[in-house]
C-alpha cells in the first residue's frame, strides 16, 4: 500500500506515543510539523480509511494499526522493485557507489549475508 509523508507523520506520532487521544496527536503534529488541528485531523481521518489507524471511543483515541517494520519492509520492497528489478544487490551497489562505506558498515553487511546463507 502507498503511504503518503502525511500519514507516515502520523505513524511517526503514534509509534513514538503509543495510543493517544487525537487532540495529542495535533499538539505533536503542531509542533514536530507546523500543523493545524484541522490538517491534523483530516490525516487521521484518512489514516482510518485506510485502516492504518483506528479510533476508539470515548476520546477519539487513536493507536496504529500497522507497525513501522511492517512499513519499512513494504516501502524496501517497492523502491527495491520499482528501482531495481527487484534485485536487492543493484540496491546494495547502488549505495555502496554513492556513499563510502566504513569497515563497520561493510563488516555488518557482511554478517547479514552470513546470516542468510546459513
């Protein structure tokens, strides 16, 4: 599913928070993002549709229903696929070329590899 900045500044809120009332939600967003209320809420709403929140009464409390590894696993999956054939060692190179890489970094990709071919 295709997840606007919006709604991700949401999760944000509500994976930092745990579950919060909306009125909370909009005191975060005021502050992280320089948001209304009215913006706020109206991305909670959309948030809901999409089933990515839910609201419970009375409070309009809102908690997430979709984790953020959930998250990142889908939007690796898709950059990933949309950007390199689904072929995660063009990702891999394609970092590695634009970013120098430290020996930690190397040594830490190293031992995820080793990881999955055991």
């Amino acid at each position: 599913m295709k997840l606007f900045e919006s709604e991700l500044r949401i999760l944000d809120i509500l994976w930092d928070m745990g579950a919060i009332p909306a009125s909370e939600v909009a005191k975060e967003a005021g502050n992280k993002y320089d948001w209304s209320v009215t913006t706020t809420y109206t991305v909670i709403k959309k948030c809901i549709l999409k089933k990515l929140v839910e609201r419970e009464d009375p409070g309009f409390i809102c908690h997430p229903l979709i984790t953020k590894q959930q998250v990142q696993t889908d939007e690796a999956k898709e950059l990933i696929n949309r950007f390199f054939n689904g072929k995660v060692d063009c990702l891999v190179a394609s970092l590695a070329r634009q970013h120098s890489l430290s020996a930690d970094e190397i040594e830490s990709l190293k031992k995820i590899i080793e990881n999955y071919e055991q």
